[in-house]
C-alpha cells in the first residue's frame, strides 16, 4: 500500500509540473507573439535585425545564433 502512495504522489507532482512548464510556455508563446507582431507592425523588424534572415538566424550560415532572446 505504501508503494502505491509513493506512485500516486509522483505521478500527481508530474501532472503538477507538467501544468506549469505547460503554463510558462503560453506565457513565452504570448511574449513572443506580442513582440513580432508589434515590430511586424511597426516596420522596424528588418531595420532593427539588419537582414533579412528570420529571428535568431545568422547572415553567414542562417543558422541559428547562441545570442537570440
């Protein structure tokens, strides 16, 4: 009986830690969309990366930069 509590408990804190990872990644997901789709917006994405590469992309190679927010 006292593995079943010990399960029960693990799986419970799973599911809880689950929920917020889950929780924070709607929170960045907002963030990110609030911040592309104001510089969209605004004109300045382009100016303000100075390329034309997608974010987190380097001009050289196009792969993604270690220095991306």
């Amino acid at each position: 009986m006292e593995e079943y509590r010990g399960v029960r408990k693990f799986l419970r804190d799973l599911v809880e830690g689950q929920e917020r990872n889950t929780a924070q990644l709607e929170r960045i997901g907002a963030a990110m969309e609030w911040r592309w789709g104001s510089e969209e917006e605004s004109g300045d994405r382009d100016e303000e990366e100075g390329s034309e590469d997608g974010p987190g992309e380097s001009q050289e190679g196009g792969t993604p930069s270690s220095t991306f927010c």
